[in-house]
C-alpha cells in the first residue's frame, strides 16, 4: 500500500507538530497533497480510470476549502503551507 501507517506518521510530525495530532489542518493538506500527487502519477499512466478522477476531484475540492478555511483564519500559516508543499506555482 502507498500510505502506510509510517508514511502517515512522518506526514503528520513534520506538518502537524506530532504524529498524533492528525486533526491539524496544516495536517490535513499535507496529506491530501500527498494523495493527489499520488493519483496523478496513477493517471498519467490509466487515463481512462475515472473512478480514479473523480477521487482526485473530490480530494482537490477537500483540499481547496481547507486552505480557504486556513486563510480566513490565519493567513500566516497559510502562506507558510503553500510555500513548503509547492502548491502555488
């Protein structure tokens, strides 16, 4: 499996504070980060797996109103996020 427990581990220790604190919305992006550059490899190479697009739509769409909830809230973090996942081209 892609995401195991460890992996999900080392996300939420170098995103939200501790490996434990897997609520934290700087947590949360980064995982669903994690997942969306994994479905776009998968697509790259099955372009017609479209329950696979649709799970990547619905991740994104996540995704985007938990930074437009980071944003209304502290704008700080926010571009602090952005910056060190690469989001923002």
């Amino acid at each position: 499996m892609y995401l195991s427990k460890e992996v999900k581990a080392d996300i939420f220790k170098k995103h939200g504070g501790d490996a434990k604190n897997t609520g934290s919305t700087e947590g949360q992006i980064a995982l669903f980060t994690y997942r969306i550059e994994h479905l776009s490899q998968h697509l790259k190479k099955n372009r017609k797996d479209f329950n696979t697009e649709r799970s990547l739509v619905k991740l994104v769409g996540k995704r985007r109103s938990l930074l437009d909830y980071l944003i209304k809230t502290d704008i700080v973090r926010y571009r602090e996020i952005i910056k060190e996942l690469g989001i923002r081209k």
